[in-house]
C-alpha cells in the first residue's frame, strides 16, 4: 500500500509539472498608486503581444477574477492606468526566446502603508480604515491585498514558473528602517507560501519620482536604495530619467515607459547577463543607457537673460524638445545644425521645464525653472 501511494504521489508531481510552462514567466507586482498606474493610457500603449498576459486580481468589464487576459492596460485593476508592469513585459518579450511568454500579477493600493500587505498585521489596519476612496480599493481585493496578491500568485504558479518579485511601494513610508525590514518579511512570507528559492526569484524595487525633477516623495530613495545593502537578491531600479505627472508624485506616461524598461533591464542584470547586454544594445540603440539616461557626446551650455536663453553647443544642434515634468512637449525649436542660438521663452509655461537638445549623436538635457523669474 505504501508503494502505491508513493508512486501516486509521483505521479501526480510529474503531472503538475507537465501542466507547469516552463516558458512561461510569472512576475508578482505589489505596491501602491505608482505601481497601480496613474498616466493616461496612450495608442502605443495598446498594441500588445499575445505572448504578453496579465492575470485579473480582480473582477471587471474586461476580466475575471482568477483568469489571464492579453496584457492590455490597465493591468492592476480595471479602473486603474498605465504603470510600470506594462513596459517591463513589452521589454522583456524584446530580448527574451520567442518561446517565452511573460506573465503579470498586480495587486496594488493606491496610498497604501507597507503593512497593507503584511499579512500578521494588515487585518486590524484595514478594519480601521475610513477613507471611502481607499476602502473602495480595498473592497476589490476582499480587503486583504496580501492574500489577494497570493492566491492568484498561486493560480498563476499551476500554468507557468515564477521568476521575479517588483515591487513599487514607498511614498507613503519608505524613510526609516522599519520599511525596509517590512519590505523583507513579505517578501519572505510570499517565498514560504508559494515554496520559491530566493536566488531563482529576486526582489525589485523601484525608486520614487526623484527630488531634481521635483518629486514631492523624494527624499524616500535613499532608504529604498539603501535596501539592496542588508538582503541578498534585491535590487534597486533607478527612476533617474522618469519624469513626473503635474501632481509631481507620479509618473507621467513616459516615465512609467521608461521605468518599465529599467526594470526589465535590472531584472536581467540580476538573472541573464547576457540578454542584460542584449537589453542594454537595443536600449542604446533607441538612444538610452543603462540607467535610462541619454547618451550622446553632446554638451550643452546655457546662460538666461529675462526671456532669452542663451544655448552653446559642442556639435551642430537640429533641434530643442521643451518638455513638460508631465512629460508633455510644449514646444520645440527647429535650429538646423546650429552650434549657437538664442531661443525666447516668453510664450512657454511659467513652470520648471526639461529642454532636450538633439544632435546627430544623440541629445542632452537640462533643466530650466521659469517660475522663477529673472
């Protein structure tokens, strides 16, 4: 008897396994409005692979509790935007086997302590929440995001494998060490329950919205990139390059784009080195880095006088994008090739401004604060 019973249990392992796509890559996203989503969803947005799927946490127009969808955003929740999660898998999806399909779990509440997702802590939190907004979100992951974020953790774990953790957490509360030990449990908790190795499933975490582009939650990132120094297998990504929506707290649409790919990128560094580099080409080759910056050998000197800007350039200039910390172009200079110019601000936005000078070899950017006259 014991020997049918061991050999059932066999069995029914080999055939869990054979249910198991190994090419198929499951990433758990957790976090608060950031990851969520708050950008406008835009055109580019919307065409997505089929290799590129989303599993719904929770029940909507266009999902179902429990089941994969195409990845088409938003991701996290029907009523929520584009995020971070929507990028990494297009970037990945660019380097990876075309064999590979790649899946997002996204469970996130919007302004959100870390301990709504400790799960021996987060039931009496929550029971004293009174917020109606926070407690409509709340209300569609049966008010506990934490179980939510597992149990559809291990719906997804019956089709493919587990590979990575991303998490997006940090305005409300990342400015001491309680977070970041916070941060930690959970991630252990998920790796008891759902039986990963933690070398084979890192942690990402995101930076906020940086202090130089005039992010309110700034001042966050020292303790978030202060994280990878105590854990193994958790990395930092770097927001530098993303810039922020008008509320200066989120991510406009193209900083969560470009956020997306440096978690891809970083992700990769920490997992594949070799499609890392195969990552950072493509990324240089559409005129970023690594960390997201631009690169070019062009250098750009400015000197204001009132309305004017006085621009020297160490090559040929064809043109000036003004752009917006939303992340919209206000307006653009047509300068021809031009090494000198002087450009009139009088018609742009009384507003710091990101001015990005494009040349041949690529672009260079600074910022100019017209709210502050001169």
């Amino acid at each position: 008897m014991r020997k049918v019973i061991i050999l059932l249990l066999t069995v029914m392992g080999t055939l869990q396994m054979q249910a198991q796509d190994q090419n198929f890559w499951i990433f758990l996203c957790f976090g608060q409005s950031n990851m969520a989503g708050q950008a406008p969803i835009e055109q580019q947005d919307l065409n997505v692979s089929d290799r590129y799927l989303s599993m719904a946490t929770t029940d909507g127009a266009d999902r179902k509790l429990g089941t994969w969808r195409k990845a088409v955003p938003p991701l996290c929740r029907a009523d929520a935007h584009l995020g971070p999660a929507d990028w990494f898998g297009r970037t990945l999806l660019d380097v990876v086997p075309d064999g590979v399909r790649i899946g997002i779990v996204s469970v996130a509440v919007e302004g959100c302590p870390i301990t709504f997702f400790d799960k021996d802590k987060n039931g009496a939190l929550i029971d004293k929440e009174e917020r109606d907004w926070m407690n409509g979100i709340l209300n569609q992951y049966g008010r506990d995001p934490y179980q939510r974020l597992l149990s559809m953790a291990k719906i997804a774990a019956k089709d493919g494998v587990i590979k990575g953790i991303l998490l997006h957490q940090g305005e409300t509360d990342a400015y001491n060490d309680k977070w970041r030990n916070e941060v930690r449990k959970i991630y252990r908790d998920l790796q008891q329950e759902l039986k990963f190795d933690s070398t084979a499933v890192p942690l990402l975490v995101g930076e906020v919205v940086r202090g130089e582009y005039g992010g309110i939650c700034g001042h966050a990132n020292p303790t978030i990139n202060d994280i990878q120094n105590h854990y193994p297998d958790t990395y930092v990504v770097s927001s530098e390059g993303c810039l922020p929506s008008d509320d200066n707290l989120h991510f406009s649409s193209e900083g969560y784009r470009m956020l997306g790919r440096h978690y891809a990128l970083r992700y990769l560094e920490a997992t594949n080195p070799a499609l890392a580099e195969t990552c950072r080409e493509k990324l240089a080759a559409a005129g970023l880095d690594k960390s997201g910056t631009f690169t070019s050998s062009l250098k750009i000197e400015t000197q204001r006088k009132g309305t004017m800007l006085s621009v020297s350039a160490s090559e040929p200039v064809d043109r000036v994008d003004v752009v917006s910390f939303s992340g919209q172009t206000v307006k653009t200079y047509a300068l021809g090739g031009a090494k000198t110019c002087e450009l009139n601000l009088k018609d742009l936005p009384k507003e710091k401004l990101v001015f990005v000078f494009l040349s041949a070899s690529g672009r260079a950017t600074t910022d100019i604060d017209l709210s502050a006259g001169q």
